[in-house]
C-alpha cells in the first residue's frame, strides 16, 4: 500500500473516532474508496501504432491480440493476480469470470460487454501496482468502441500514456485533441515514440526533437519523447518509474478530504453558535430553515420553468455553433480527404473526432458555468429571504453553495445510486439520492449525441464522397455536409440537455435540501430545551472548540504536511 494511501486511510480512521457519536456529517465511505482506488493509467494511440505490442513485450507474454487490423476493440485493464483471470464487465455494471484464453473472442463483443480486467501472475504488474495499465481501443477501432472508451476512462484515468509511431513522423490532429481533453480533466500523460527500429537512430533523434517542441508549443511544458522499438520493455518500464503513484494518489484525494476538514470545522462553529442562542432564537432559527426549505421547492419549481429559454436553447446553440467553427477550422483537411479514394470511412471517423473532442472540453465547461449559476442563485435567494439564519451564521448559505459547488465539480465522482440492476445488494430497497456531478451530466449529453452523429454522418456523406475536383469538395462540405450535421444535431440536441440540465438542477436542490437538513439536525442536538446555567454552556462550548482544535490538529499532521 502506497504510503499517502495508509496516511490517508489513517486519517479518516481518526476523523471517525473523533466524531463517533456526533451529529456532524461526513463521508463515511472514504476509508473504503481510498483503500480499494486504483491508480488507472490508459495508453492511448492510433490502432496501427502498436500499443497491444509494447504492452505485450513488458508483460512479457503474448496475451494481448494483435494484427494489422483493428484488434483491442474493448479497453482491457492490465492487473497483478497469482491466478490469471479475466473479468468482463456488463453495461448494467455486472461481472463475469472467463479464462484468460477467452480474451480475443470477448474483446470483440462490444454489445455484451463495457470493458474488460485481465489478471495475470506476472511480476512486472506487481513491481507498478498500485498503476494500473489500460489498453484503449485505437484510433481506427470501431467509432462507437472508441468513443465510449475515452469518455469512460478520460475522468478516470490519473496519467495518460500516449503512443504515435516513428512513421507518422508528426503529432497529428487526432493525437492533439486527445492530449487536450486530457488536459481538461487536469491530467497528465507522458509521450512514447514506437516502432523505432524502422528507421536509423539518426531519423528518430530528429523525429524525437520534433514531436517534442510541438508539444512545447501546443502545452505550454517541456515533455520528452521516449522512442521504444517495440521489441524491449525496458524504455516502458523506465517511464512508468517516472510516474510517482505518490503524487497521482494524493491528486485524487487531497483537496476533497481539506474541502471535508473545513466544512466540519464550519459545522462545529455553527453548533457553537446555536449554544450560545437563546431558545427562542433557536426556536426562530429552526422556523427560518423550515422556510428555507420552502423557499427551495419555489426556486426549483421557477427555475425549472425558466430552464429552457435561459440554458438549454442558449447552450445548444452554443454547442452547435462552436462544431461549426471547429469544421470550418478543418475545412483544408476535410476537403483533402474528401477528394481521395473511398472517402466515407475517413472522414466520417475524422468529423466524429472533431466533434467528440469539442463536445468533451466544452460541456463539461459549460455545465461547470451553469451549475455555478444554480448554486448563487439559490444561495443568494435565500441569504435574502431568511435574515434570522444570518443572525446566527453570516456564512451560511455561501458555506453550502460552497459545499454544493464542489460536491458538483468532483470530475472523479460519478452518479452513485443503488437501483433496481443491483437487487442483491444489502441496501437494496431503501431511497438512495441521486448525485449528479457535472461531469456525469455532460457525459450523459456526449455519448448520446456521439452515438446519434455515428449514426447519421454515413448518410450525410455518403452522397458526397470520392470528389476529385478539390473546389467541388470543399462546397459540399460547406453547403451540403457541414448544414446536414448542424440540422441532425439541432433535431437530437433539445432533448438530451433538457433532460440532463434537469437532472443538473435536481442535484443542485437536493444538495442545498440536505446541507439545510443538516443544520436543522445541528440546532435540535445542541438548543436549549431550557434556559442552561452558564456553567454547563461553557461545559458545550468548550468541548466543541476542543473538537475543532483536534480537528484542525489532525489536518495539519496529515493534509498539510
């Protein structure tokens, strides 16, 4: 176990006995989630580049399929197990346990199954755990496969390798979008040059110094490429010892348990202050929340209303006008590959790319912006119509937008419901509440309008394709293609964001809805049934300061450090 990760777990151990018998809330499932996370590192790259290969040659076994065709069609995480297995996940989130040997029948069927777990006896994966290498399906895999792969791992992967091969010579567009939605997800990724053994070591030194100043100039960072010929696992096992899974490991959990830190010392200040009320403040506190929450189902119901005119139509158009843009941009290539031989397939993988890498970095921007805009508004509504909950914490509706706002944008946290799919679960039955971060709602608009453009992109071009006059090209894809894939989108667009945009504020409520149930909980544990003695309110005072303090001691020996 990494040592940031027994840190961590040692930490929520002692927030627990700290808070055992309190009505302070926190996450209780975090020692669970920190002990069982695994630190996902995809290696992604065009099918042809030879990622099964190299991954083939660390593992130092022949396991992974390969060919001159598409073959990793499923992305297949690579884990460490004395017996070797294979696990298969369903689109319901269910497993089932394969023999290995099974492996190149499954990976093909990609209507069965979501993606696959190898588990393997072999001492290079164990040397890198807790890492956990992930072959991607390529570009050039089925576009579907390829989609759902990225849009299921860029959130989770914590460091990207990404491959090209010595004979494209270049980074090319689709290599530049990706790198840029890793970015998004404020990931990182380390660089491989393979097939080097094709060319002479003085070609690679110049092709290397290349790809490295353009990802200079397109990132802003010095990276080096580490050129692999394929046949050694020595140059792969040299950069994964650059990763320090240390780091990854604190990346995805530091900031999450400092928010959690703070807002329990909020809590605690809160309960200091109902301790120093009267009863009868108290009392009028406890009535302003039962306002408040009336005043919440108001602001749902009128924002719910206003929803469509003032976000959904607005954020389709903006995404309809930023694709269009974004072909314009790459008009010059589009017309190239229109122009060549059996032109379909190219192009239609080539505009799907474009717009899934535009859809990936700015819905998750603007779902960022509009959930801000949820959150202040609610917040702001009710600081102004429940002046007694000032009086008795000036902060408290930015402590729960604060709260709400970050619960939203945890980019590593997905929805978490126990459903009707899991009918064996020990929880089963109960009323579980939705959360819905925002990356989950903008995934939940991207994959439906990605599998919504596959569909009708063939139709579109297939009328156009195979020009050879360059000018025809280009007109038809700026009066024919480009209008066609705007007014499929501007069909299949209105629906989803409805949907997901009330699934958005349905979050944004219930989040504000539990926070203010927490502080009725805090005002009925700690008010007065009577007037105290002074005595016994310094007696609660000093106890909760206490907490605080040990509270604030136990970050700074474990957070801060």
């Amino acid at each position: 176990m990494l040592k940031t990760q027994q840190q961590f777990i040692e930490y929520t151990h002692q927030l627990n006995t700290l808070l055992k018998g309190s009505e302070f809330d926190w996450d209780k499932t975090l020692p669970a989630r920190i002990e069982k996370t695994e630190l996902l590192v995809p290696v992604i790259g065009v099918f042809s580049v030879g990622k099964s290969s190299i991954l083939n040659t660390f593992l130092g076994m022949d396991v992974l399929p390969v060919g001159i065709a598409p073959e990793t069609e499923l992305a297949t995480e690579l884990h460490f197990s004395p017996e070797p297995w294979l696990q298969a996940i369903k689109h319901d989130g269910s497993e089932v346990r394969l023999p290995v040997e099974d492996l190149a029948v499954i990976n093909k069927k990609t209507s069965d199954y979501c993606h696959l777990r190898l588990y393997l006896n072999c001492p290079t994966l164990e040397a890198i755990a807790p890492l956990i290498l992930v072959d991607m399906p390529g570009y050039g895999s089925s576009l579907e496969n390829h989609n759902k792969a990225l849009a299921y791992y860029l959130p989770r992967g914590v460091h990207f390798i990404v491959v090209t091969s010595i004979e494209e010579g270049t980074l090319t567009q689709s290599i530049l979008r990706q790198l840029d939605n890793i970015k998004v997800f404020n990931s990182d990724f380390s660089f491989i040059l393979s097939k080097v053994n094709l060319r002479a070591a003085e070609q690679v030194k110049e092709v290397s110094d290349y790809i490295d100043n353009q990802l200079e100039l397109y990132f802003s960072a010095e990276k080096h490429v580490i050129p692999i010929d394929n046949t050694s696992s020595a140059a792969l096992s040299g950069l994964l010892a650059t990763i320090d899974p240390e780091i990854l490991f604190s990346n995805v959990f530091l900031d999450g348990l400092k928010d959690q830190n703070i807002d329990l010392i909020n809590q605690i200040n809160f309960s200091c202050n109902v301790v120093n009320n009267s009863q009868s403040d108290n009392h009028s506190a406890l009535q302003s929340l039962e306002l408040s929450l009336d005043e919440l189902i108001r602001q749902h119901n009128r924002a719910q209303q206003e929803l469509k005119y003032r976000y959904s139509d607005p954020l389709v158009t903006r995404i309809i006008n930023s694709i269009d843009r974004e072909l314009n941009n790459q008009l010059d290539r589009l017309t190239h590959l229109l122009t060549q031989k059996n032109a379909a397939p190219a192009l239609e993988r080539e505009i799907a790319d474009i717009i899934r890498s535009n859809l990936t970095k700015n819905l998750k921007h603007e779902m960022e912006q509009i959930s801000s805009e949820l959150v202040d508004g609610i917040a702001i509504n009710l600081m102004q119509n429940n002046p007694v909950m000032a009086s008795l914490d000036q902060n408290w509706t930015q402590n729960i937008a604060d709260k709400t706002e970050s619960q939203l944008k945890a980019v590593s946290s997905f929805f978490e419901t126990v459903s009707e799919k899991f009918p064996n679960k020990a929880d089963a039955g109960k009323t579980y509440r939705l959360i819905s971060t925002v990356f989950a709602i903008s995934t939940s608009v991207l994959n439906p309008v990605l599998e919504i453009v596959i569909v009708f992109l063939p139709e579109i071009i297939r009328f156009f394709s195979s020009f050879n006059a360059e000018e025809k090209a280009r007109s038809n894809l700026l009066n024919s293609i480009f209008p066609g894939i705007k007014s499929e989108m501007r069909k299949a667009l209105p629906e989803i964001v409805d949907e997901q945009l009330n699934a958005l504020l349905n979050s944004v409520s219930n989040e504000f809805e539990e926070q203010i149930n927490q502080q009725r909980t805090l005002i009925a544990t700690y008010q007065h049934e009577q007037e105290q003695a002074q005595e016994y309110i310094d007696k609660q005072i000093e106890a909760l300061q206490s907490l605080s303090t040990k509270l604030k001691a136990l970050a700074t020996s474990y957070l801060y450090h």
